[in-house]
C-alpha cells in the first residue's frame, strides 16, 4: 500500500500556524515522524495564495527534505508553486505532483511540467463539467484523462487516480459509486495507482476514524492501492497491514507478521 502522508497541509490549524511562523522545528518533525510510520511520499501543502504560496512550498520542501529521504508530493493549486517545489527539491526519488484535473486550464498549466519532470502525478477525475456525481461519472472522467496523460507521454505507473471521495453525509450511494469506480479503472488501466483523499468520506459525521478504516478496507478490495491520509493513526495503519494480507497483497503475511512483533497492531 502506497501512502501519502497528509498532514503538512496548511489548511489545518497547526500546519498553517507553523507555516505562518517558519517554525522549522514543527514542520520537520511532521516530516520525520510520517516516514517512521510508514509513509512512501510525505506530502508538503503551503495552503495558501500568491507569491505566499511558492516561498512557503520552497521552505516547505527544504525542510522536510532535511529530515527524510522519502519522496515529497508538491500540493498545490499553484503551478509557480509547484515549479518552485522543483527548483528547492534535492531528493534522489522521483517526487509526485498533487495534483492535475481534465480541466482545459489545469491540463494546459500543468502537464507539460508532470511530462518533462517524469513525476508521479495524481490526477482527479474532474473535468470542465464539475464534480463527479452520478454513477458513472467517475470512470468515464478518468479514462479520459488516463488516456491524455498517456498519450502525452506519461507513463501509466506514474498515474495515481484519484476518483474524488465526497463526503457520504451527502449522498448515501457515494461508497458504492467510488467503488465501482475503482474497480473500472483499474480495469482500464492495470499499471495504473488508484489513490484518493480518504478522510472526506467522513467529513460531517461521528466517529469519523471508523469510517475511515472500513472505508479504507472496502477501497483496497476493489483495487485501491495508494492512500492520502494520515500515518501516524495507528488504528488505520494496523487495519492497513491486515485487510493487505487478506487480500493477498503480503507474502506469507511476513508483512504482518513484522508489524505484530514491532508492536504496531494493537492499535
């Protein structure tokens, strides 16, 4: 399972107020304790706007790439700010960019950079006609735009999928799409990573950590290989290694059995 650590994202209360503050300390401790946890990619998201936003993603990246060797995903709206994650990043691992959209503007702004960097990309399936809604609005956008990014030369495993969760306090029936979309696209496009923001399931309803994990499980037995989401949950990362050894995914469940004896299940 490939995670995106999430949480130096300056739209949360703590993050932002580091940013705000340059507090090195802060924002470099994040970094380190995601990839001790079990991150792949360590997120970095200034949140917020102008040239704010590219100083903030450089000192950003400088930081957290001073404490871990993992790979940074550069998540921003941005396209000055994601160049300027470009220009700061020293990591001999190949970033992500977080993220690029069907939509003419973003597409016209963003892919050449996905395509000359080589990065990892995820890409939302939304397009110029909004949100996805109704079933099969998902998969359609996304093969159309698995099918641009391909054609303009990036290749499938660097495409990450993201079928955009809604939270499900505002249609019952968003579960159920997601995972049919899920299962079409990996379908579609085997090479390709299907990711998502998997906290927005569960936006606007109680005990959202247990929808989260059973949300996460059921994601992962449709074909959901990647997550944005927080590492440093150790209920969600212990459901994480066991719903991956019972779908096959952990050898011998060495996997498993690792995390047992290091005492990461017992979350």
């Amino acid at each position: 399972m490939i995670i995106i650590g999430e949480l130096i994202n300056g739209t949360r209360k703590n993050p932002k107020q580091a940013i705000a503050d340059k507090d090195a300390g802060y924002i470099a401790d994040l970094a380190r304790r995601q990839d001790e946890a079990g991150a792949t990619f360590v997120d970095v998201n200034p949140g917020t706007t102008g040239d704010a936003e590219v100083s903030d993603m450089q000192w950003l990246v400088q930081t957290a790439q001073g404490v871990t060797e993992k790979p940074l995903s550069f998540d921003s709206p941005n396209v000055r700010a994601i160049e300027a994650a470009f220009e700061a990043y020293q990591g001999d691992a190949t970033p992500m960019v977080n993220s690029i959209t069907l939509e003419k503007e973003k597409m016209d702004s963003l892919l050449g950079l996905v395509v000359d960097t080589g990065a990892n990309v995820v890409a939302l399936a939304m397009s110029d006609g909004g949100m996805p809604c109704a079933a099969g609005d998902r998969e359609e956008t996304a093969k159309q735009l698995i099918d641009k990014l391909v054609e303009a030369g990036v290749k499938p495993e660097r495409i990450y999928l993201d079928p955009i969760i809604m939270p499900l306090s505002t249609d019952a029936n968003v579960g159920k799409y997601i995972f049919q979309a899920i299962a079409a696209v990996k379908a579609y496009c085997p090479q390709c990573h299907i990711t998502c923001g998997l906290s927005n399931i569960s936006y606007g309803l109680p005990s959202r950590k247990l929808i989260n994990r059973v949300f996460l499980s059921l994601c992962m037995m449709a074909g959901l290989d990647s997550a944005i989401m927080d590492p440093l949950d150790e209920q969600i990362m212990a459901q994480l290694v066991a719903a991956d050894a019972l779908l096959g995914n952990d050898e011998w469940c060495m996997n498993y059995i690792t995390a047992g004896r290091a005492g990461k299940l017992e979350g």
